[in-house]
C-alpha cells in the first residue's frame, strides 16, 4: 500500500475554522503553515473530504509542558472534553 500526500479539503477546513472560532475564541485558534509530516491519514484523506489540525494539550499551570516524543510528554486530559464538547455542539450538529 502506498500512502500519499494529501490537501486539506478547502470547504471543509474553512467551516473547522470558522466553528473552532466561534466555540474556542478567535485567540484560541491558530492558522498553522503547511508543513510535511508523516500520517497514515492521508490514506483516508485521499478518499473523503478531510481536514487535519492540531489540538492543543499543553497546560502550564499543571507543568504540562513538554514536547511532543519526548520522555516527559503528558496531555491535560480536559482537552478531550473541550473536544467533544467542540464537535458535539457545533452548528452541524444542532
């Protein structure tokens, strides 16, 4: 299986967008570069209309802080309320 590159579906990342604006605050959202990275979403990607982002899970009042693949990685657990929460009571979903 081959695992090719993908974009951003432009409709759909634009109403993420827009949502994560509205629920999470417009200072809360940040528009990142376009970077590579290896994902086997993009074997999905290629097939639906798609979107990747990254959620934030660093909280420096709880000394969360470390970098993503290093030993002393954590995640505040209250990021996958905010998730759902994000997702389950977006305009799509009433």
């Amino acid at each position: 299986m081959v695992i090719h590159s993908f974009d951003n579906d432009i409709q759909l990342s634009s109403k993420i967008l827009e949502w994560s604006i509205e629920y999470l605050g417009e200072k809360n959202v940040l528009e990142l570069d376009a970077r590579m990275t290896s994902e086997d979403f993009s074997y999905l990607a290629n097939e639906l209309p798609s979107c990747f982002y990254r959620l934030g899970v660093r909280n420096e009042e709880k000394g969360i802080v470390s970098n993503l693949h290093t030993s002393t990685f954590d995640v505040d657990d209250n990021v996958f309320k905010l998730e759902w929460d994000s997702w389950h009571g977006s305009p799509s979903n009433g």
